[in-house]
C-alpha cells in the first residue's frame, strides 16, 4: 500500500468524521416538556420544539427551557406584623414558564429571581398583616401573595399559579397568652350555657307549676309516676302521700250519716 493512497484514506476519514461530526451537532431533540431557545450569533432566533429540529452549526446556540410546574421553597422568614408580633413564617410557591424567550433573554436566573422575590414579598405581606388575620385568613393572604409576585415574575415569562403559607411560628410567650385566652373563651361559653340551661329549666318548673295550679288533678297524676319510678327498686319504703282534697272528701262522707241521725 503506497503512502499516497494511506493519506488519501486517513483525509477521507478525516473528512467523513468531521461530517458526522457537523450532522450531530445540528440535530437537536428536546422533550415534550421542553423548549429549545436559538440564538443565532448572538441574535434571538426563536423557540423551537418538542421533538426533533435542526439548527446551524457553529452559528446557531440552544438553551433548553423547562416547561413543567416547579416547586419553590420559600425559607422561613423572621417577620414582623403589624401588630408588633415577632412570627417565622415559611411557604410554597408553585410556578411555570409560560414564555420561554423572555425567561431567558429578560433575566440572568429566572429561577433564583423569582425565589428572591417570593421571600421579599413574603416578608412585605406579613408586615401588612395582624396577626389574628394571619391565622385566621390565611387563603386571603395566600391570594395576595400570589397576586404579587406573579405581577413582578409576568415580565420574565413566568406565571406563579399558587402561593401556600407552610406554617407559622409563634414565641412561647405569645403560645401561653393565646392558651389562657383559649381555655378563658371555653370557660365563658361553659357559664353562658349553663346559665341559659338553668333559665331554661327554670321556666319550665314555672309552666308545670302554673298547669299544677289550674288543674288540681295533675298533682295527683304527678304522684302516680313518681310511685312507678320509685317501684322500679325493689328494696324501697314506698310513702304513699294522702292528697288532701281525698281526704276531705271522706271527712265529708263519714259526717253526713251523723247529721241524718239528728
């Protein structure tokens, strides 16, 4: 094999090699969740995708852009409320890109800029607030947080669909002052509704005494039932209580054959 026909094979690989080379370079493939963003020496080309597109070698440049929800931690901050209460309060963010050429082109890291303005809006919100409204309104917090921070992320091509306070934490002081006020509140509602059973049960007795005294058998029918409850126990003295009126009655009865003698 002559050295002419060697070289001539290894620039033919050469050549070939570089080919292939080139054709991989150019076929670009990006997932279903995803989108190619091209620059195209420097210039915004577009975005391109799912699937498989070619682009220019050496010329043309790809960022990939995920499109998929993502899960946002917003740390615990240390906030202040209007209330001058000291409470650490963390939460969720849940975002998308909805624009992947201003994700990339209007922000270094729309990632870490939206993480940044999640905490400083999160703090803002809460200093806004009292803290009887943060634990008791929280969605309408939740609500206003989202609304914030999707208005500063819009121009990035990010959309923030929800903002969810995680917890609150509150100072052991405030803890016992809102146990004490807590068991003050069950206490209070325990008296008013023993008061109003006692009131209740007091106009009762005043009713069954006030058809007592209108309908004189009733107290005899009275009596009757409290001997069948007493009867249930076998072991007990049973008094049985003599109305009056009967026993008037008799007296008139054994008196009358006395007058009919005389």
């Amino acid at each position: 094999m002559s050295p002419i026909f060697t070289t001539s094979v290894c620039v033919f690989g050469g050549v070939i090699l570089f080919i292939v080379v080139i054709a991989l370079s150019a076929i670009k493939i990006v997932q279903e969740y995803e989108r190619g963003v091209i620059f195209r020496l420097g210039r915004l080309v577009g975005a391109k995708g799912p699937g498989l597109f070619l682009i220019v070698p050496f010329i043309d440049r790809m960022v990939k852009v995920e499109l998929r929800v993502v899960t946002l931690d917003i740390p615990s901050q240390s906030c202040i409320t209007r209330d001058n209460v000291t409470v650490k309060v963390d939460a969720v963010a849940y975002f998308r890109v909805i624009d992947p050429c201003n994700s990339i082109v209007q922000v270094e890291d729309f990632r870490r800029a939206t993480w940044q303005i999640a905490q400083t809006s999160l703090r803002n919100v809460i200093g806004q607030s009292e803290l009887d409204e943060l634990l008791a309104h929280r969605e309408k917090i939740n609500v206003q947080l989202q609304h914030i921070i999707d208005e500063q992320t819009e121009p990035w091509g990010v959309k923030v669909s929800i903002v969810e306070i995680k917890d609150v934490g509150l100072p052991d002081s405030m803890q016992r002052a809102m146990a004490r006020q807590a068991e003050a509140e069950r206490e209070k509602r325990s008296k008013i509704i023993h008061a109003e059973g006692e009131f209740q049960a007091a106009q009762s007795l005043t009713q069954a005494a006030e058809t007592m005294a209108r309908i004189p058998t009733a107290i005899q029918l009275r009596y009757l039932q409290t001997l069948t409850e007493i009867a249930v126990e076998k072991n007990s003295t049973i008094i049985f209580p003599m109305p009056i009126d009967l026993l008037s009655d008799i007296v008139g009865l054994l008196k009358k054959p006395e007058t009919g003698e005389k």
